[in-house]
C-alpha cells in the first residue's frame, strides 16, 4: 500500500515514504546515472530507513497515478524521491531525485514546484535551500527554472565517480516564491 498523498499537481503526486517503498529506494539509488549525480554509495535494502522522528526529514515519494491498475497492483508508479531535511530547526533544505527513464518529461519541475508550496506552507521560514554538483546541469537548470538563485559554492565539497565535485548552494526566499 502506498503512503498517504500530501498533494497532487496536473501529473504527479507526493506521497509519504513507507517501508514499502524501500526496494524502490534501494534500486533507483544503485543505478549509476543517479549514484553519481547525488553523490551516494550502494546500499542494500537493510540501510534504508524510513525515519519515524518527527525531527526527521520529509521524505516523500514522487508518483504517478495509473488509470487503471492491474490486477493486484496498487495504481502507483514511483518515479522518484523528494526529501526536505532540517525544516524544524532552521531553512529547509531539498534533496530529490527521479528514475533516468522518466529525466526530461517535465516531472521533476512539477514534483518540486509542490514542495515548494508544501514547504511554505508547512513551515515558518523565509527561504528554502537546495544544493546540486556543478557538473549536474539538469539540476541546476531545474533549480534555476523555479526561481533559485545561487548563492555559493563548496569547491571540492565531495569524491565522486573518480574526481573531487563542486556543489553549488541554492536559495529561493517565500517573497520570490510568492511573486512568482
């Protein structure tokens, strides 16, 4: 059974992640095209935790919903990850992620857009951060579509997929949000 929906757009729907979800989590985050963009090491299904801490992040799962399931399926297609960490003690951070089949149709843009709007909506703060590789233009490119802005950058921030990778630090204050 899928976790309960937090909000829907046009094609998309957020859900809340459930243990269910793990092997999901655990097979997407194994594919190369994601490890490397995000920075992540192979875990099996054991390392994956669905935080219950209310402290936690939000993690949520990024879905579509199916006319018509089959039989004995639940009518939910993952498509990908969204989390929004350290919301309850200072500027909420995103984290997200979607499956290399589905990169460039648009869904990311909406799945992050209803963050935002979740994220505004549910916690009292006056901005929103996000971080991406410089070399992940998708992102960034996605980042920058919403309004983010940049704001600095931690050179030689990690080792991934043989090199040492800069991340770039991105912010999106409620008032460009809201004016958008």
């Amino acid at each position: 059974m899928p976790g309960a929906r937090v909000t829907s757009g046009e094609r998309v729907t957020l859900r809340t992640a459930e243990a269910e979800d793990i092997p999901f989590l655990q097979r997407a985050g194994a594919e190369p095209e994601l490890r490397y963009s995000l920075g992540h090491k192979v875990k099996n299904q054991g390392q994956y935790e669905i935080s219950s801490n209310r402290n936690g992040p939000d993690t949520l799962i990024v879905c579509l919903e199916n006319e018509e399931p089959a039989d004995g399926a639940d009518g939910i297609t993952r498509i990908g990850q969204i989390a929004v960490m350290d919301g309850h003690y200072k500027r909420p951070e995103l984290g997200y992620w979607l499956v290399p089949e589905v990169h460039g149709e648009g869904y990311g843009k909406e799945a992050v857009s209803l963050v935002i709007d979740y994220v505004f909506r549910s916690y009292n703060t006056p901005a929103i951060g996000a971080q991406a590789f410089d070399f992940n233009e998708a992102s960034r490119g996605l980042l920058e579509s919403l309004g983010f802005t940049e704001e600095g950058r931690k050179r030689q921030f990690m080792f991934v997929d043989g090199a040492h990778r800069d991340m770039v630090q991105y912010g999106l204050l409620r008032e460009e949000w809201d004016g958008a």
